[in-house]
C-alpha cells in the first residue's frame, strides 16, 4: 500500500533533517546502523528519511528502519512515488523529499547509480530526488563498488562530473581492503561511523568558512581512481 509523504508536515523546528538514499550496493546493509545512530543523538538533533532502490533493498529490510526508529523513519520506494498519485495537485514523492532534506548523502552511491546522476538519468526515486535537487542543499555521495569497477576509466569522468559540474562532496572509497565479493583492493564504502560523524559536524557548522570534513582522518577522503 503506498504511503504519503508532505514535507511541511515532517518537518520538525530546530531539526537537521537528514535524506540517505541507497542504492545497489551490499554496503547498503549499514543503513540501519546510520539511522539508529542518528537517531540517538541525546540531543535529538537529527530527523532521518531514506529513499531506497529496489536493488539496494536486497542488501536491508525497509521495515527493520521504521522498527529500529519506532516510526520516526521510513524507507520510501519507488512505489510509494508512483503508487500515490493520481491526479494534478497530488504531492510527488521525490519533490516532497527534496524540499524536506537538509542534507542529502547518497549512502551507498553504486557504480550503475553513479552512471545515471553524472548523465541526468532519473528513473527511480533515488535518482529523481538528486535531479530534483536545489544546487545548495548539501550533497555527499559514498562510492562503494568492485575494484575494477572503480578504478574502470569511465568512473574518474563520472566523478569529475559529479564534483566539479554538480558541485557534490564525494568521499571515499577505502583504500586496500576486503571486499563482499571476495576481491582485496579499493571501493569499500567510507566507513558508516565516519558517515555518521560527517552528518553530524555538518549540522554544527556555524557558517560555510568551516569544514566539515577537516576533522576526519585521511583515508576517509575522496581517493582518486587511478
């Protein structure tokens, strides 16, 4: 049954309201992990959202989130985008949530996901979320993928793209290490407590003179494909 979302009735005063979009890659399984985080700030600073495709949700049960949170957080799909609306004047998925977010972080971002927001390509609801976007919300994408995907030539001119033409923050992969598929090298996500962190040194930053990315160590940085 598809479900209605209005911004102007999640939005919560005095909240950072925090958009994570997965997508099909098995680092997808931290995602509840995140907004459990998130959400047990003693301060209750945070409001989290997911938009998920369908493919990331082999890696991660959508209703183990709405659980974990107590209804606090849903995870929206791409029936809940076109499954509502039935008529002009309908609320649209993918603007509500836009206008909603304060930050979005595409946690997960695959390599096929990568591929559609460096063409414009918005086929699903995480992707049409991103096309949607106002260029000054905040926007972090979490590459995670197979080595040789990664390093694959096409990947570096889609993240020029995105970084230089889209102004998005890319952070990650890992350096050498383990990967699901049983490959050792780069493309494992950032690791989900730094994502965390990177969240939350955003919703503190006072003015746009200061990083928030500086308090993190090296390795979590943006590594070139070569």
């Amino acid at each position: 049954m598809p479900r209605m979302f209005i911004a102007s009735e999640r939005r919560r005063q005095g909240a950072f309201h925090v958009l994570l979009l997965s997508t099909g890659s098995v680092a997808s399984i931290k995602i509840p992990l995140i907004v459990q985080a998130l959400l047990a700030d003693p301060e209750q600073r945070f409001e989290v959202q997911v938009a998920a495709t369908n493919t990331s949700l082999t890696f991660y049960d959508g209703k183990s989130v709405e659980e974990l949170s107590k209804g606090r957080s849903q995870v929206w799909t791409d029936q809940d985008e076109w499954g509502f609306w039935k008529e002009k004047g309908d609320p649209i998925l993918h603007i509500e949530l836009r206008r909603w977010a304060d930050i979005v972080l595409v946690v997960p971002c695959s390599a096929n996901t990568l591929g559609k927001i460096a063409n414009g390509l918005c086929d699903n609801v995480v992707t049409s979320v991103l096309r949607a976007l106002s260029p000054v919300t905040p926007t972090y994408l979490f590459p995670a993928m197979n080595t040789f995907m990664y390093t694959h030539p096409i990947t570096a001119r889609q993240l020029k793209v995105v970084t230089e033409e889209l102004g998005y923050k890319v952070i990650g992969p890992q350096g050498s290490k383990g990967l699901a598929c049983g490959d050792i090298g780069v493309g494992a996500m950032t690791e989900w407590t730094e994502i965390v962190e990177i969240i939350k040194q955003c919703a503190t930053v006072p003015n746009d003179n200061v990083d928030p990315l500086a308090a993190l160590p090296e390795h979590a940085l943006y590594n070139e494909c070569t």
